[in-house]
C-alpha cells in the first residue's frame, strides 16, 4: 500500500466544504484510491488552528 504525506492546505480542503480547493482534494482522493495517510502534529496543529477561525 502506498504511503501518502498529507500537508495541512489537502487536509483543509477536505473538511471545508467550502473551501475553494474542495473539489480539487475530493478529485485527487478519489484518483489516488486506496492509500495510507501518513501527517505530522504541526500539521495537525495548523489544521486545527485553521478551521477554528
């Protein structure tokens, strides 16, 4: 199985609906198929931090 690092704009993306980049990371996932998911806690961090303002 491939291993994928998710960076914090994908992650985004993915759970804003509305974010511009939606369609774009929902395209992209589906293309990928199955895969392994692979991120860091900043990123996790910057993400958190992102959707809650």
């Amino acid at each position: 199985m491939k291993q994928i690092f998710l960076d914090t704009s994908y992650l985004q993306a993915l759970a804003d609906t509305r974010d511009n980049l939606n369609p774009l990371a929902l395209t992209i996932t589906a293309k990928l198929g199955t895969f392994r998911g692979v991120t860091s806690e900043m990123v996790l961090t910057e993400l958190l931090n992102a959707l809650c303002s």
